[in-house]
C-alpha cells in the first residue's frame, strides 16, 4: 500500500464507529508496518477531532502487501493530532483498498 492509494475502513471498535465505511487516502508510508491515513471526513474522538489516523497491523505476520480490493487485514489504529504525539479513541477494524 502506498501513498495516495485510497482506502475504505469497516470500523469494528469502539462499537459508536461501527455504523458503516470510513473512506480516506494513505497520506504517508513512515515505516513498512505503519500508515497515516486521512479520512474524507473528521471523527470526533473524546479529546480532540481529527481526519487522521495512524494504523498498522493487528496480528503477526500480517501485512500492508497484503492488501486489494478483495482483500483485507485487520488493523489497529487511532486518531492522531497533526503536529503532535497525541493520540486519541483506539479502533479496530478492517481495512480494504478501493
């Protein structure tokens, strides 16, 4: 998965996410088991609101490579604050290219 690749994202946690598909673009590739992704639209998360989210796999031995159209992985992710460490409303989920 690289950048500019869209991507569509069935949030399964926290349940208040869960009613339908995040969509959004993979923005930046900082290293092979992370991406920043920025969503078409911002969540509100208990601290702050933001349209990006940093995620990487949720089990060993899975991978960005990995990833199509038909195929997707579990992730595990949260909402970041640009230009900041913080990090705010945890998720899981499954993440697919469009």
């Amino acid at each position: 998965m690289v950048q500019g690749q869209a991507v569509k994202l069935l949030v399964s946690e926290p349940w208040d996410w869960a009613a339908g598909y995040l969509q959004g673009d993979v923005i930046d590739c900082p290293s092979d088991g992370i991406r920043l992704i920025q969503l078409l639209k911002p969540i509100k998360g208990k601290k702050f609101i933001s349209d990006l989210l940093k995620v990487r796999p949720r089990y060993a031995g899975d991978s960005f490579a990995s990833l199509t159209a038909e195929n997707s992985i579990t992730i595990g992710g949260a909402l970041i604050k640009e230009g900041s460490d913080e990090l705010d409303y945890l998720l899981i989920g499954s993440l697919t290219r469009i």
